[in-house]
C-alpha cells in the first residue's frame, strides 16, 4: 500500500528587494492508500506549489517528502531516481496546451513507454495502449486522431491517461476540472474514482472548487497563506468545519454538490487575503477572522487534534460541532468518516 508523507514542508520565493513570497510556510500531511487528499483555499494560498513540490518539480526549502518510507524530496536532495519519477505523475488544468498537437491519441499514451528507460518491445506496448484507450473510453479507430479533433473532456481523459502509462503510485491532480463544464467535470471525477480503483492510486487533488472536492476526495486539507488550517475526513472538515477559515469557505462556496442548485444568497468571503510577502503575526487568518481574540495577534496556533481533524485555531473547542440528535461525528476510518460522495460514479 502506497504511503505519501510530509513533513513541514516550506518554500519561500526570492523576488526584487531581497524580499521574499512566503509561498508554504511548514505543510504536514500523511496518507496511506488508495485515498484523495484535496487541497482546497483561495488563489495564492500555496496550492500549485505543494503540488509542484509532491510532483517533485521543484524542491522545497526545508521538509521533507517520504514515498513509502524513502525520503524523495528534501532541501539539497540528490537527484530523484527515475523509478522514483515515475512513481509520481501530475495532471494539470488545461488539457488544450498540455498535450503535444502533433501527435495523436495512440502516440501520446505509447510516449512514456517508448521514452522509459530500458523500453518495452512494440507490440507490448500496442497492447497497453489499447488497453489505456478503452479504460479511457475511446474506441480504436479514435487512436489515429489528434488532440485537436478531440472535446476538452477527451483531451482531459487523455492527459490522465498518458499519466497512467507507467502505472504511477501517487498521481497529482492540480484543478484537472476547472476549465470543463459541470456536466464533463462528473463524468472525469467518475473516471478518476473508477481508475483511482483499479491503478491504487494515492491522489492529490487541488481545487478551489468545494463541490468538486466533495465528490471525489476522501480527505481534505486547507490552507492558507501556506499554512494548514484544518485538515481531516473530508464529511468532517466540509460537513462540520471547526476553523473559522473552513466555515467561510463553505459559506461562500456557490454550491455545496456538484451539479445542485446554487445556493442562494451565498456569502462571500470578506477582504483578500494578505500578501505572503508579509503574512500576519500570530494566525495568520486574525485580520479577517470573526472570532480574534489577544492571544491570535500574538500567537501562532499549532494543529492540534479535535472532533477527528487537526485543527490550527487557538478557539477551535470553543465550538463543537453541531450534531444531528441522535446522531454522533463519525471518527477517521469508520463509516461514513471519509467515504466520497460516490454519486455519479457509474
Ligand atoms: N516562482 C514563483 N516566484 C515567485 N512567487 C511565486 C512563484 N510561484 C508562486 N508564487 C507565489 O506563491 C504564492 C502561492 O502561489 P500558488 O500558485 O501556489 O497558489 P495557488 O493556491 O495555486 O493559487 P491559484 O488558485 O490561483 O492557482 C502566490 O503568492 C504566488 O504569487
Ligand atoms: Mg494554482
């Protein structure tokens, strides 16, 4: 079973002026399994640079990243191992620049066979393209066209399935949805769930989009100017959020189910967050916080495990959870604690 930790993960970009992006400021996360942690927060909170970091496209500037208990990425860190490479694939948001225009469905998934070290006789690797296209959803005769002749759905299917080639453990996913209309988004969370399953598949899955996560992810993780809010089972963190970070999020998601009505009127999120140039002392969410007090000025919360999740907020068990009588929070790992919303996962 694939383990996927990190530990205090930060990367800070030098820009003019010897001044530096507080881009991730200590991320922490474990997971083990086929299981989809989804990144969630606004714009500019750090999710594409995790991502990165996961993806192992860029390095990060203290922490470190453990693949099944091998250290894969850490400040100074030699060279990543191909086989380590391969282990973790990324799909990215547009599937109109990602895929190369010249070449054509079958040759886009025989690619990271034909470029893998060591190689794969021909005909082998036919049969594993016929094999990706039909788990795709594409018919043979589909394999001679180009990128252009397919949909924004098709060319998404195919960016997923040029990342499976080489049977990856752990497969980044960086708001692989955003740029499809609703209808398409359900049918390639429904194939994302269908290959998560038969590839054991580790996913990280970035969205801005609370609907979306709700759908596919098994657990969540928010942050916020590179810092970790709250994270846990996601019917608990999107259900019953305990950081008021969490809980303003979920007021001014537009819809809380893919495909469901917008709510209406929905609540916007106050203000902007600040630069991570210069990140507020103490919680960094205080300025715009409902609930600051002194000690959130001054003091920097440390996660803490509460109802289930971990969660940074100095006032957090000043709030339990409201509970349906008769009803208890379900605990990671029980029923109903981290099971996705499988819905449209025909
Ligand atoms: N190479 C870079 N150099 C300087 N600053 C950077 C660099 N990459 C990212 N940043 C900054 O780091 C912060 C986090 O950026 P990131 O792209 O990770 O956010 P995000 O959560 O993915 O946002 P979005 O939802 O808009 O995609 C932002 O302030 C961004 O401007
Ligand atoms: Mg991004």
């Amino acid at each position: 079973m694939t383990t996927l930790v990190a530990q205090g993960l930060v990367r800070h970009f030098p820009v003019r002026g010897k001044r530096v992006v507080q881009a991730l400021n200590g991320v922490s996360f474990a997971m083990e399994g086929a299981v989809t942690l989804a990144i969630v927060g606004e714009s500019g909170c750090g999710k594409s640079t995790l991502g990165r970091l996961v993806s192992l496209l860029d390095q990060p500037d203290a922490g470190t990243l453990h693949l099944n208990g091998q250290r894969i990425a850490a400040p100074g860190l030699a060279k990543v191992q191909p086989q380590v490479r391969r282990a973790i694939q990324t799909v990215f948001q547009d599937p109109w620049t990602s895929l190369n225009p010249r070449l054509t469905l079958g040759a886009i998934l025989d690619e990271p066979l034909r470029l893998m070290t060591g190689g794969m006789n021909p005909a082998r690797r036919r049969e594993a393209v016929m094999e990706m296209a039909g788990h795709l959803g594409f018919a043979p005769e589909q394999l001679n066209r180009y990128p252009h002749m397919f949909s924004g759905g098709q060319r998404q299917r195919i960016a997923i399935g040029r990342a499976l080639m080489l049977h990856p453990a752990v497969l980044v996913l960086d708001e692989p949805v955003s740029a499809l209309d609703v209808s398409i988004q359900a049918q390639i969370l429904a194939l994302l769930l269908r290959l998560q399953r038969d590839y054991h598949l580790l996913m990280l899955f970035i969205s801005h989009d609370l609907a979306v996560v709700r759908h596919i992810a098994n657990q969540v993780l928010v942050l916020y100017l590179g810092k970790v809010m709250e994270v846990g089972p996601a019917a608990m963190v999107l259900d019953q959020p305990l950081h008021p970070y969490t809980k303003a999020l979920q007021q001014a998601a537009p819809k809380l189910r893919l495909g469901a009505e917008p709510l209406a009127p929905h609540a916007p999120l106050p203000g902007d967050p600040p630069s991570p140039l210069d990140p507020p002392r103490g919680c960094v969410f205080h300025p715009r916080c409902p609930h600051t007090i002194a000690i959130c000025r001054t003091e920097i919360p440390q996660p803490r495990l509460l109802e289930g999740r971990q969660v940074a907020c100095h006032r957090a068990h000043e709030w339990p959870t409201e509970k349906e009588p008769g009803e208890s929070a379900t605990a990671p790992g029980e029923p109903g604690g981290g099971e996705p919303d499988r819905a449209a996962d025909a």
